[in-house]
C-alpha cells in the first residue's frame, strides 16, 4: 500500500552540502526528512516558487521532453524502499499504448521531476518505507 505525500518543505543552507527536504501525508500527519544535494533543492525550490525559468532546459525539464517525445506521460514518483539510511524510487511513465513503465531514480531527481509539472505529480511512499521513516504505523501508533 502506498500513501500520498506532498512537499512540505525545503530547508537549503549554504553551510553545509547536504540539503533537506519533507515530505508530509496529503490526508495525515506523518512527515519524514530527505537528505538531498544543493543542486536538486535549489531546482526543487525554484520550481515550487516559481520564480525562476532557466534559460536551457535543466536536467529535470530533459526527463519531462524524452517522455513527451516518446509520447509517454509520467504519471506519478513513488518512494518505495529504504535501506542503510538510503530512500529508493521510481517514476513510473504510462506509453501510448498503456504500458506502465517503472524507471529508477533518486528520490530528489524524481520529486524534483514532479514539480516540473503544474500542477505538480503525485507522490507516493510505501507504508513500509513511511513507517521505517517515521517509526509508526498508519494508526499513528508506534512501529515495532
């Protein structure tokens, strides 16, 4: 089972090369930190302002236009495992022809893919991952 998340907020500071993002849950409580690098905050929080449109396309923006070239769509990111303090994830793209195709990113690519679009994509993590992340269970009780 996976549950829907939203970007809560982006702390960048300059001190320091790791940034944090927070996920928290559209319909609950539960948050969670992701430690991610300065490059995809800074795009993550350019984008959520939107303040700022680059004069080339950014890496992020590369992803949106291969997947519109192949006449895919991509449909949602989902965080779906966490291991040794490391966050996976998939965007996962729906073909023409309806196929849906899983590709591996890390989870500051994939969210920052996700705010590319407006409005943003859906992101989901897996109650597992959520629980670990969060050390209780969709109750709100404590996981063991």
């Amino acid at each position: 089972m996976s549950v829907e998340m939203q970007l809560a907020r982006i702390i960048i500071s300059e001190l320091t090369d790791n940034q944090v993002i927070y996920l928290k849950e559209v319909e609950g409580e539960r948050q969670f930190p992701i430690m991610i690098g300065i490059f995809e905050a800074t795009n993550i929080d350019r984008r959520v302002k939107q303040d700022y449109v680059p004069p080339r396309p950014l890496t992020h923006d590369l992803i949106v236009s291969v997947a519109e070239a192949l006449d895919a769509v991509v449909e949602r990111v989902v965080i779906s495992d966490l291991s040794e303090h490391t966050y996976f994830a998939q965007l996962h793209l729906r073909t023409a022809v309806g196929e849906v195709i899983e590709v591996d990113a890390r989870p500051s690519d994939a969210i920052a893919v996700a705010v590319t679009y407006d409005p943003p994509l859906p992101i989901f993590v897996s109650e597992e991952v959520l629980s670990d992340a969060t050390g209780t269970s969709i109750d709100g009780g404590e996981s063991i």
